[in-house]
C-alpha cells in the first residue's frame, strides 16, 4: 500500500467493526421490534399492545379499584394511552411530563364508498403520517380497523394479512 491510499477514509459498515456480541444484541432488538410492527399496524393495535405489556409490569387502570396507584394508565376509546408514574416527593416540588404519539402512516377509509360497480368500489380516503399519494399504488395492502354496529358494539377488522385474504390495491 502506498502512502497515497493509507490517507484516505475508508467507510466500514457497522458489523465489520462491532463484536459478535454486539451484532446478536442488534439482532435480537430489530427481531422484536419487526414483529411489533408487523403485529400493531394501527393506533388502536399499539395501544392494546401496549396495555397488555404495563400491565405486566405492575400498571394498574385509573378507574380500577386497585391500592397500587404508583404506576397507572388510562384508555382513550382504545386509540390513546397515557401512563403514570408518581414518584416520592410531593407534587410541589416539582414534575416531569413526557409526551408521545403514535404515528401510523396510513390511508383512512371514509365510510361511504363513492362508486361501486363490477365487483369494484372505489373509496374516498384521507391519507396520514408523512405518507405520499405516489407511495401507495400497487402495493399490496390490508384492512385493520374497527367497525361500529348500530346496536353500539365494535367489531375488530383485519383483512389481507393472510395468504388467502383479499388483496387491495390503489391504482
């Protein structure tokens, strides 16, 4: 090698460098983590996920008449969550808040269909989470949502996540 080439940055990726070790804990996060957002596709999949994980942790539902009121959570008609956490001191002294969203890029579906004929529907959509019309055509996509019942009660939806569910498409 001369001297010329032993100057120059040279650009390694990540797992060139890192011990075996590392590159393991690496995979096993990005595991879990692709199978968390394979399964919680919408706000109300991540929010019932993550109830089901703070209550495994001790969290107890505000309006339940748990005596452990140090770790609580509350449900927005299953979209939102917020979580509590009391600490030691009074509340005088001071408090942190942290605040999040859950950002699912998706395309909502209105509920009346503008034009259906042939065994085709057109819907009208509005389309969320930093996602552009020319993203989505002809990709492959599922249902996921709920749908109300005039007696009141919701049905959970979740069409075209398996090999022989309906596949949708925009064109």
């Amino acid at each position: 090698m001369n001297k010329t080439n032993s100057l120059l940055f040279e650009k390694k990726f990540g797992f060139e460098t890192w011990p075996q070790e590392k590159i393991n804990k690496a995979f096993t996060f990005a595991e879990k983590y692709r199978r968390f957002i394979s399964e919680c596709k919408t706000e109300r999949e991540v929010v019932s996920w993550l109830a089901g994980e703070i209550k495994k942790q001790g969290f107890a539902e505000i309006a339940s008449k748990s005596k452990s009121k140090s770790n609580v959570y509350g449900l927005n008609r299953g979209k939102s969550i917020i979580l509590g956490r009391f600490g030691r001191q009074p509340l005088k002294n001071g408090i942190k808040i942290i605040l999040a969203h859950i950002d699912s890029p998706r395309i909502d579906l209105k509920p009346t269909p503008l034009y259906e004929s042939e065994k085709m529907a057109w819907f009208k959509t509005q389309y969320y989470g930093g996602i552009k019309k020319y993203q989505w055509p002809a990709v492959p996509l599922a249902i996921h949502g709920v749908i109300s019942l005039v007696n009141g009660r919701n049905v959970s939806l979740c069409l075209g996540e398996e090999q022989s569910d309906t596949v949708f498409t925009i064109t």
